[in-house]
C-alpha cells in the first residue's frame, strides 16, 4: 500500500474518532492490508490527534517479535527525516 492511501485511512480513522462514528473494517476494502501498512495508518491517526491537541499519555505494549518492532521504528525515522 503506499503512503498517500495509508494516510488516507488514517485520515478516516481519525474523522469516525473525532466525530464519533463508525466505519467498516479496513479489510473490507483492503483485503490485502499488511502489519506494517496497519502501523502507519495508527501512526498516521496518531500524529493527526497530537497535532490537534491531544497528548500521548502513556504507550500500548504489544508482543511483537523484536525483528519486525525493530524494522517499524527504523522505518519510522527514515520516512520522517
């Protein structure tokens, strides 16, 4: 998936969130979505909420294998240097 459709679904994750409404599944359009493409669009939601005011209290602990939590943080700062 690329960038401009992971923002995308961010970016309508974070209006059903601010407006408080539902939406179907990602999976129901996107059958194909992958872990990493999921961790964008969360991350993506994330910076739209810090950006309008909210502010990160604390962090959800996952058990993820350390290879791929590696490759999403290096990932991260790469795409946003």
């Amino acid at each position: 998936m690329n960038k401009d459709k992971r923002a995308q679904y961010g970016d309508e994750l974070y209006e059903a969130l601010t407006n408080g409404q539902s939406i179907a599944p990602l999976t129901e359009r996107e059958s194909d979505i992958s872990i990493e493409d999921a961790y964008h669009i969360s991350l993506h939601m994330v910076e739209r909420r810090v950006a309008a005011g909210d502010k990160i209290v604390g962090k959800k602990i996952g058990v993820i294998p350390i290879a791929f939590s590696n490759y999403c943080i290096t990932a991260h700062w790469r795409e946003h240097k």
